[in-house]
C-alpha cells in the first residue's frame, strides 16, 4: 500500500500461542460468565489470561472505583509478560481515568488495547500521547471473535466491504482517501473535543453511535466536532454502524439528512455501510493504522496492525 522508503507505521509484536493477555474492566462491570466467556475463549486462542484485581468490581455503574480501575489498566500495560489489554466490556467511566495512563509504559512495550464503546476514550488518549494502534471491537460474535483474531495473530493486511443494507450508505461522498484511521464511537469523539482529543489532520475519521435518544444527539456531536475545528483537516469518513436510527424521523429528518448537513459541506469522501461498531456481532477494525477509503469499490483497507 505504500512504498518501501516511507517511515515504519506504529504496530505491535503480534500474538502467539503462549502469549498472556490481560483482562480489565476500564469502564462498566462485567458479569463473572463474561469474564469466565473471555478466558475460556483466549485459551481456546492458545492465550494465557491474566485478569486485573478489579475486574469484577462494582460502584454504581462502573468496575469499582477510578483508582482502582486505573490500576489494573496501568498495570496490565507496564506488565512485560502480557502482549494485549482486552476490556472485559464498555458502558461508562473510562473518559474519568483516560488522562491518568500511564503513557511512558504504553510507549516503551507497545501492545494493542481491545475494545469500543465507551473505550473510545482510551483509544483516543492513547494515539494522541504514544501513537500505538489499538482494536475498535469486542470478542463476542462469530465476525467480531474472528476479525479480532486476524488482528491480534495474523499480520496481512483487511479489507472491509460496504454493506449495501445499512442505512449510511446513503449518506456517501464519492471519492478516496488515504490516511490513519481514528476515531471510533461519536459520543466519545465529541466528549473529548477541547479535553483531550488527538489532532485528526490527515486521517480518516471512522464514525459509528447507537440511538439512545433523538436525531439531536448525532446532530449535536457532530456540530460540537465541527464548531471546535476537529474536522477541518480530515482526509475521509468511514462511517460503521448508527443502529435505532433506522426507521426513526423527526419532523421530515432522519439519520441520513443530519449525515448529509454536517458531513458533505467537508468535501471530503464518505464511506458508508461498514459493520463497525455498535449492535450485534460487530467487525474489529484496528484504529492508527494506515487505512486507503474508495467509494468506487465500496472498500476500506488497512495496513495490518501486527508485525
């Protein structure tokens, strides 16, 4: 994809059998068969597991106290033994501790950290403070174990297809783009403008959110990203999943007319349709990675994370 004198892309050792990998709960609590789910699974990979001292715990919504889920995160990155950071699920309160990693330890034994949702946030800090690439997606599902996988063990490089069935292919620009791809959930993206969120010029933006209430919340976030000059230098979007939206209209606007107002006017090509992000079994794809975007072919291909 690029030529042989251009600069080493940021990646990671990529995981053989024998490997461990860490278990934490950055966010919201897991269930224990989740987390018992996720072990047997790693092992089944050939994978040892190693789970935080906190995983399981619980303070209102969240895994436990800051503190303590901040420890089993900075802790599990400082460990030489393991080689990936695995969330046990998202939900809420990684954007409190997102500030607090320990990024000397992420930058001196690069290793990916999996998850999305509200692991965006970590995702976000990591790439602006240490460049290491990360994995947008989950273990639970045949397509999001599997791709997953590819990332973590294989090293060639993906191409994820535009599913013609999914309602923001309606909102695609012509055209292609090359660049890093960044990004990830909406609301995290918008939740760091002015508090943390990497600079976005060259990239191509990967957007995905869930429906929680009205057209207003993508509006909103979007218009936050846009007034704050987020967007200004981007070279693409690649837009994954927006489920709930489907079949909801608010006086004559859906999902594609707030899409079409905030992103066109970018003049920059949109990608619609991919199986990122929220809903059920959704596609891993690895975030900081040198990505090309073609309308044309309805194709997004990445350079692959692990060397």
């Amino acid at each position: 994809m690029t030529a042989s004198n251009e600069p080493a892309e940021p990646s990671w050792p990529r995981l053989r059998a024998g490997d461990h990998v860490a278990l934490v709960s950055p966010s919201s609590f897991p269930g224990v068969e989740d987390v018992e789910d996720l072990t047997r699974l790693l092992g089944g990979w050939g994978l040892k597991v190693k789970a935080g001292e906190h995983v399981l715990d619980q303070r209102g919504y969240m895994a436990g106290h800051d503190a303590d889920r901040l420890a089993d995160l900075n802790a599990a990155f400082a460990d030489p033994e393991v080689r990936a950071v695995i969330a046990t699920r998202g939900g809420a309160g990684a954007y409190r501790i997102s500030g607090g990693i320990d990024f000397d330890a992420v930058r001196a034994d690069p290793k990916p950290l999996v998850g999305f949702s509200d692991i965006t946030y970590l995702h976000l800090a990591i790439w602006r403070h240490c460049r290491v690439p990360g994995i947008h997606g989950c273990l639970v599902g045949h397509h999001a174990i599997a791709t997953a996988r590819r990332l973590l063990m294989g090293a060639e490089p993906s191409t994820y297809r535009r599913n013609p069935e999914l309602q923001p292919v309606s909102a695609e620009v012509p055209g292609r783009a090359r660049g890093h791809l960044l990004g990830g959930w909406l609301g995290a993206l918008a939740g760091m403008a002015g508090a943390g969120l990497p600079d976005l010029t060259g990239a191509i933006l990967m957007i995905e959110a869930e429906r929680t209430v009205g057209l207003g919340q993508i509006d909103r976030q979007l218009t936050q990203l846009l007034q704050a000059g987020a967007l200004d230098g981007v070279r693409g979007i690649a837009l994954g999943r927006f489920p709930g939206f489907e079949d909801y209209t608010d006086r004559g606007w859906n999902l594609i007319d707030v899409l079409r107002d905030r992103l066109t006017p970018l003049g920059v090509p949109v990608l619609g349709g991919l199986e990122f992000g929220h809903g059920p079994d959704p596609h891993a794809v690895a975030l900081g990675t040198m990505a090309e975007l073609d309308t044309e072919d309805g194709t997004l291909t990445l350079r692959p994370p692990a060397r």
